[in-house]
C-alpha cells in the first residue's frame, strides 16, 4: 500500500510539474500587446509590443520622448535638435535639404515620428512607409492639440503614466494663463507673430490656424492673419500698415540668423505701425514657440507676460 501511495503522489507530482512547465511556455510565447492610436493626419498606428526605437524628425518630438524618460530609445534625430543637451550627440537623419531615408532603414526603427508642418507635400511620409516604416504624423494646431501628441506617444513607447502626467502640469499651467487673461480689462491687443523677415522679401508670420495663433488668443492677444491650412504665411508689408498690430512678437534663436526685429525696426514703410513706435516689437525664444513640445508651455507664459507688460 506505501508503495502504490508513494507511486501515486509521484504521478500526481510529475502531472503538476508538466502543466507548471506548459503554463510557462504558454505565457511566454502569448503575443504582446497591440497598441494603437489615430495620428493627427488621421492614420491609425498600430505597435505590436511598445516601440523600443524611435527616430525623431522634428525637435519638439525629441523633446516629448526626453519629457516621457523614453531619451535613451531615440536612436536618429534632426540636425536642427538642440534640447535636451544628450539629445545633440544622437545620429542625425535629416537637416533642411531632407531626409536619409536610407541612414532611417539602417537603423531600423520601430517607429518614427514627424511633423506634418515640415512635410507639406508628403514626399517624406510616402518615402519612410513605402520601406515598411510605422509613422506618426504630428499636426497640432492649438495650445490643447500638443497634450493629444504627448498622450498618443506615450501609449506607443510604454510611457502612458508619464504621459498623463505631463498633460496635467501642462494643463495646470495654461489654465492658470488663461484665467489671468480673463481678467484683462479693455481691448485685446492686435498680436503679429513673425517668424522672419530680413527686409528682402515679405514677413513670414503665423496665422489664426497655426500654433503661434492659438498661444496668442490664449494668452490674451487677438491673431488678426486669418489663414485655414495651419501652415506660417507671407504677408506684405501693406497688410501689417493695414492690421496695425499693438504688439509684434519676434522669433529669435541663437542657432541661426533671426534679424526680424531690427528689419522691423528699421522700415521706414513701417514707421507708424503701433508696435514699432511704442516700442513693442519682443524677441521670444523661437524654440518655445515654433516646436510644438512640452516647453511651449513657457512660450505662452512669456507671450502673456508681454501682453501683461502691453496693459500696464
């Protein structure tokens, strides 16, 4: 009898050892999570596991994957990328005359993020998918769009917390410049934003469909370039004379020549627009306002306190 007990229990081991060992080959070999999110061109992206590697074609992308501590997965950016500090020694895949589609595949990224304003006709996007490259395609147009492109990424490389969390700060902090500019007494100051102008040809500005636009009327400003296609315009010089904006925001960056200001100053065609004889043409940090990154957030800030400065 001990030894049929003792044979049995031996059975009834092996039987639970056998069924241990296929659960575990069961679990291991489960396919991964499918993740998907609709890009602002209106494409589904769908990752099979979270992305792992990530090439980033416009500097407010980096910037979101740093924000989300997914850096170290960025494995190609381009050349205008300045900030974080680490970000600037990682592979460059593209500067103003395009992309290397072919330094992209080499590095065989999981997925690769773009932004549709530097990408107007496409060629980029059909490039990078006809090599069976997953793109995300970034388009925001308001201060709220930037927090849909932080949340989408963050699903995409593992990061949906982090993400969430950014958006609240992000939100906090836009609020709380809203409700001041609620307060404001009187009219809304006129805001042009300039992008460029170096007195040869007409101003690049931003428009009411265009990021710049939606800093300025949340901060209290009214935009006055109406445009729909969410893309920065020329305007002539007649047009400003014409618009007569209180305030003109200047871009200024310390990585390439931005003589928007002093052109603006020194026309005599413009000698009477209110901006320029009251002394408010300011020079903004164009990083925070052009890169549709979590940092625009300090480009409304500054944009507001200009306008504070324009109420007295």
């Amino acid at each position: 009898m001990k030894t049929t007990k003792l044979v049995t229990l031996g059975i009834m081991a092996l039987i639970i050892l056998t069924a241990g060992l296929l659960l575990a080959g069961c679990t291991e070999s489960k396919d991964p999570t499918t993740y998907s999110v609709q890009d602002d061109a209106g494409d589904f992206i769908e990752l099979t596991g979270h992305a792992q590697t990530v090439v980033c074609l416009a500097p407010s992308l980096t910037e979101i994957m740093f924000q989300l501590g997914m850096g170290d997965k960025v494995v190609g950016v381009d050349s205008a990328t300045n900030y974080p500090a680490e970000a600037t020694s990682i592979e460059k895949v593209s500067d103003y005359t395009g992309v290397d589609t072919e330094k992209i595949v080499a590095l065989a990224p999981d997925l690769v993020l773009m932004d549709k304003t530097l990408d107007i006709s496409g060629d980029t996007y059909k490039a990078l998918t006809n090599v069976d490259l997953v793109v995300y395609r970034a388009f925001p147009q308001t201060v709220q769009d930037i927090t849909k492109n932080i949340q989408d990424i963050g699903v995409l490389v593992g990061a949906k917390d982090k993400a969430e969390e950014l958006v609240d700060d992000f939100n906090t902090r836009v609020s709380t410049v809203g409700t001041d500019a609620s307060g404001d007494t009187g009219d809304k100051p006129v805001v042009l934003y300039v992008i460029y102008y170096d007195g040869t040809s007409d101003p690049w500005v931003g428009t009411t469909s265009t990021f710049a636009g939606s800093l300025i009327s949340t901060a209290g400003g009214e935009c006055k370039v109406e445009d729909t296609t969410g893309f920065s315009i020329q305007i002539s010089l007649e047009t400003i004379i014409s618009m007569d904006p209180d305030i003109i925001i200047c871009s200024r960056s310390t990585d390439w020549p931005t003589p928007s200001k002093s052109s603006l100053e020194s026309d005599s065609t413009l000698s009477e627009v209110a901006a320029i004889k009251n002394n408010m043409v300011i020079e903004i940090n164009g990083d925070l306002i052009d890169r549709t990154g979590p940092r625009m957030v300090e480009g409304l800030e500054e944009i507001r306190t200009v306008i504070e400065d324009y109420h007295g």
